[in-house]
C-alpha cells in the first residue's frame, strides 16, 4: 500500500528530470536559450544540474519500493 506513493512520485521525478535533461540538450544543440533574460551559461549548467538531480531522485524513489 505505500509502494504506490514512491511509484508516482519515482515516475514524476524520472520524466521531469529526462524531460529537463531533453530540453536543455536540445537547447543547446540549436544555440537557443534556455532561459530568455539569464546569461546562457548560468542557465544551461542550472537546467543540466536540476534535471540530473531530479532524474537521480526519480530512480532513488523507484529503488526505495
């Protein structure tokens, strides 16, 4: 019964960490920002470092059931 909060929370984690990771990637690939009004650098390694970590935390959430 409470493997199904960690499930939820595993897999929102997961697809907004990967999807954050895709974004920036793709960003960067085609030299668009990332964010508008921040210097392209801060951004890029801020995205890179919170989808990584929220990707992490997904795959912690998962291991945890």
């Amino acid at each position: 019964m409470e493997s199904g909060p960690a499930i939820f929370a595993g897999t929102a984690f997961a697809l907004f960490g990967a999807a954050l990771l895709l974004w920036t990637g793709a960003c960067v690939l085609h030299r668009a920002p990332v964010a508008h009004r921040v210097s392209p650098v801060a951004s890029t390694a801020l995205a890179t470092v919170f989808g990584a970590v929220f990707l992490v935390l997904g795959v912690w959430c998962f291991t945890r059931v």
